[in-house]
C-alpha cells in the first residue's frame, strides 16, 4: 500500500512532498512556539536549532520552493477545474489555503524578510512583542490554526489510502489537538513574560538592540513589501478566476451524454474528468483520494463507448494494474469523455460495492462455524411437514442468537443446520467471536434439550465444525439475484470438520488455526491431526465432547505472548 501514497502525475507527486516539506516545518515551528510555556532558554535553544536546518542555502531553497508550488499548484489545478462543487472536506481544505497566505505574507515579511533585509534577528521574542496588545496577535493565532487544520485535513486524506491509517486515527487526532493547544499556550506564556518586560521599561533598549531594532524607514520598507506580496497573492488569484471563468465560457454548448447503468443519464460538458461530471450533477460517485489518481475506488466499468477514449497515462494504468483491472476498467478522475458513454460504478458512496462483472469478491481471513443437527431424517421421518418446520424454527431460535450476540450472522440454513459467518475487522477478533458463539451454543442447547424433555420429546444432538482462514466474499449469481456468498479451501474445510464431529461422537471440533488466532497457546491442549477428505493437508483440531465445556477447556492454555 506504501506505493498507493505516491500513485498520480508528477503535480500530484509535487503537492504531496511539498505539502510534507511545510507541515513538518509548522509542526516544529509549533512544537518550539509551546516550548514557551516551560522556559524561554528552551524556546531559543530550539529555534537554534531550526535554523541551522531552515537557513542554510539548501533549506532556504527547499523552504522557498515549497512555498511557491505547493499554493502555485493548488491555484493551477482550481483553474483547470470544470466545477467547484467538491466532497465538504475537500471545500474546507480549499477555503482554508486560501485564507492563509492572507496573514502568512505579513508574517513571512516581519521575520524572514526583516531578517535577510535589515539583519533583524528574529527570535520569538522580537515577533511576539510586535503582535502583542494588538489585534494581530489574534490574526495570527487564527492563522496558527488554519494552517495547522489545512494540514491536517491533507494529510488524513493522504494517509487514509493505508490499512493502519484508521487503527491510528483516534490517537492521530488527539495529536492534532494537542499540538496547537501546546503552541498557544507557549505563545500566551511567553508573551506575558517579555511584553512586560518590554513595556516596563528598563530593558527595553538592551532588547532593542539585541534584535537590531528595525528604524521607522525600515518598518515602512516592509510594509510596502507585504502589500506588494498582499496584491501579488491577491492578482494570482483574481487570475485563477478568470482562468476558470474563461474554460467555463469556452465549454459552454459542448457537451456529451454519460448514461450510468444503474442511474441516471446526464448531458455535461466536455474536457471535464467522468468524475468531475458525476460530482457536477449530484450523481453519488466514490472517490477515497479526492480525485487524484492516487486509488481506484472511482473506477469504472466501460460498458459502451469505450473505443473512444485515449489508452491509459502512466500513472492511471500503473494504478489499474496494482489491482488487475480488466481491459475496460477505467478512472473516472482520470478519463475526459468526448463522445457517449455508458458505464458501471464499481463502488456505493458508502463503501459497498457494486457489481461490475467479473469484479466482485473480496478476500479476508475469517472464522466460520457449521452446525448441523444429528438425525434429523430419522427422528422427523414419521412427523407432518407442519411439526418438522416448528421443530426446526424452535431450535434455530435457541441457538442463532447465540451467533448474533456474539457478533456473527447465518450466512445460509442448511436444512437441518446452517453456516454462519463472524464478520470483522481483525482474524483475533472474528476467531474470538466464533469461540463465544460455539460456547454458547452449547450452554443453549442443553438448556432447549431440557424444555424438550419436560415436554416428553428426545434430546436434539449436533455437531459443529469450525475452522479459520482465507475466503472470498462476493456476490455469485445472475444480475439482480446475486446473494452474498462465500467460497473458498476454508468452507470446506469446516464442513470436513462438521463431518468430521459424526465420527468422533463430539459436539464441536475446533480446529488450531481458530485457537492460534483468537491467541492461545494450541501446545497446551490435546490437539489431533485429522485427514479429511477434500481437504488436501492434515489439519490439527481440538475435539470436544460437549461445546460448553470450551472456555474451561482454553482457561488451560497460556495466552501467547
């Protein structure tokens, strides 16, 4: 997945390192700012530091560039946009980068340009009491903010395209909020501390002189550059309207029609991305990375038209190829429809996918359990359909809730059993859940086997195999009767082991894979290796008499370490 980070065109590629070349330099910008809050030989000492990296010709430069692509780019790819309708957090990182140049040019010409220009030395100190007591101390706190919010944003949408993005989140945000509150209180501290200084008097020339104080020609001098800065920021912008007003002028009357084979079909103008179109016109169309070519979740099926599309660039077949797409798969972020298309979104907005052919299924290791009820055939042969079907419902009832309260669900009834699924994030947690749910299954039907017996009616026996490994989920089927299905050597394994119990005169067989993934030590309990048929190796399992009596067999094992 570390490859899907750097998926897209070199302007994407360039975003991204320059995004991360400035808000590692905001982070330990603010990381030095809180440093206030302790001492002010600690906020100096670090800002040392920074400046060994930041000022030398190489940091100069990389810093400089950094500030002039990254927002340069930003404005570039906003004029080349064919709408500006966009996902809500895509609009708020928009907004906010483009407040900040607003208060970032003021700041940027007080300290590194008073620095370069009159030999200010900038430390801390001199900028805080050039804010303080005025109300640019709170412009440039919210700028603080800002900045640190655009960054955030960019990187979650950055990050998100990795598996252990989500698991780290909940700590990542508190990160998030930590750091400016770190910074503000530094800044609050500090500031008291050298602004009373400042104003009482004594030291005040002593500080002066310790910052070369810029003369009144030189404060006027950086005025006039931040408003020159101010107007250039200002005329790119009114620039980047124009240009996007003028390709909007110029699309007018040249459209195409896209036809989605399971929505609508919308007429939009040509030049725009199959994305940008669907966005356009409020057709709910999945894209994880923002529309940057950087994932596939906003590929598509080319279902006709195909032919006349250009063949992939580089960076969008790289991307297809990192999931074996087929010939007709394309990115809608990438592809600019000139002629009618009729296509099939491979993902819900929700996540869920769509059925596109041969493109269904997905792979996860998880626990599965078979129950089936022992003879079945025998002991309802003499019965009416009416008392074998309340039978059946009556025992179901007892022992499914059993599965669904332990985070599972029946996947399909089987007759006189059925297959159940346990359904999550992590194999330790699924194969967790199956243990809890076979236990109780077992708890459950002694205590339904009791109520049969006070009704004069024979104990029901079953077997239940349960096993844990790699199976495909997908939807199998004819278009529009497709059920959720699961298929692989994992499902048949189990159903060995179900099979399997019949022999062995057992409630349950667990096999070592489950034990191994839920975390207990199998070499602490009385494992067996079982031949199956069907089933190609030896597979090691646990059997027991009565499924009940698991848990106080696992409190026998060691947890692994």
């Amino acid at each position: 997945m570390a490859s899907a980070l750097w998926q897209g065109n070199w302007i994407t590629r360039t975003r991204i390192i320059t995004g991360l070349v400035l808000m590692t330099y905001a982070f330990f910008h603010f990381i030095n700012l809180g440093l206030g809050l302790f001492s002010p030989t600690a906020m100096e000492a670090m800002q040392d530091a920074r400046h060994v990296i930041t000022r030398n010709p190489l940091g100069i430069v990389i810093m400089a560039s950094s500030l002039l692509l990254h927002p340069g780019l930003a404005l570039w790819r906003l004029a080349r946009k064919r709408s500006l309708r966009m996902p809500l957090g895509e609009a708020v990182q928009t907004i906010l980068g483009l407040l900040i140049p607003l208060q970032l040019l003021s700041h940027i010409t007080h300290s590194s340009v008073a620095h370069h220009l009159f030999a200010v030395r900038d430390d801390y100190p001199y900028i805080i009491v050039l804010m303080w007591n005025s109300p640019v101390i709170w412009w440039q706190s919210a700028l603080l903010l800002v900045v640190w919010i655009h960054g955030c944003i960019g990187l979650h949408f950055w990050l998100r395209l990795t598996r252990w993005w989500r698991k780290t989140l909940p700590y990542m945000i508190g990160l998030a909020v930590f750091i400016p509150s770190f910074a503000l209180a530094g800044l609050l501290s500090e500031g008291r501390r050298i602004y009373d200084i400042f104003v009482e008097g004594s030291r005040r020339a002593d500080l002066m002189a310790y910052f070369n104080w810029p003369t009144p020609e030189s404060f006027a001098t950086l005025r006039l550059t931040e408003t020159r800065l101010l107007q250039i920021f200002l005329l790119l912008l009114a620039l980047t309207a124009c240009a996007y007003a003028i390709q909007k002028l110029r699309r007018n009357g040249r459209s195409v029609r896209i036809s989605y084979s399971d929505g609508p079909s919308i007429t939009a103008e040509k030049g725009m991305t199959l994305l940008e179109m669907s966005r356009s016109h409020a057709v709910p169309h999945t894209s994880l990375c923002g529309g940057k070519g950087r994932c596939t979740t906003c590929r598509v099926v080319i279902d006709a038209g195909s032919d006349s599309l250009p063949p992939p660039a580089p960076p969008e077949a790289r991307s297809l190829a990192a999931v074996k797409a087929q010939t007709n798969m394309r990115l809608a972020c990438q592809i600019r429809p000139e002629t009618p298309l009729t296509v099939t979104r491979m993902f819900h907005p929700n996540g869920r996918r769509k059925r596109a052919h041969a493109s269904q299924g997905r792979e996860q290791q998880l626990a599965i359990l078979f129950l089936d009820m022992r003879g079945f055939t025998a002991r309802t042969s003499a019965q009416l359909p009416y008392d074998v079907v309340f039978l059946l419902n009556r025992f179901f009832d007892a022992v499914v809730p059993c599965v669904t309260s332990s985070g599972g669900h029946v996947d399909k009834y089987l007759g006189d059993g059925f297959l159940a699924v346990f359904d999550a994030a992590e194999a330790k947690q699924s194969a967790q859940a199956a243990l809890r749910a076979a236990s109780q299954i077992g708890l459950a039907l002694e205590t339904f086997n009791q109520t049969l017996q006070a009704e004069g009616d024979e104990p029901i026996k079953i077997g239940m195999g349960l096993h844990l490994g790699e199976l495909v989920i997908g939807e199998i089927g004819a278009a529009g009767h497709a059920p959720r299905t699961i298929i692989g050597d994992t499902v048949n394994a189990a159903s060995r082991l179900e099979g399997a119990s019949k022999n062995e005169g057992v409630e349950l067989m667990v096999s070592a894979a489950v034990l191994y993934a839920a975390g207990y030590a199998t070499s602490d309990l009385d494992l067996r290796s079982f031949h199956l048929r069907g089933v190609a190796e030896p597979l090691m399992a646990l059997a027991l008499r009565q499924a009940a009596t698991l848990p106080e067999i696992l409190q026998k094992s060691e947890p692994q370490s």
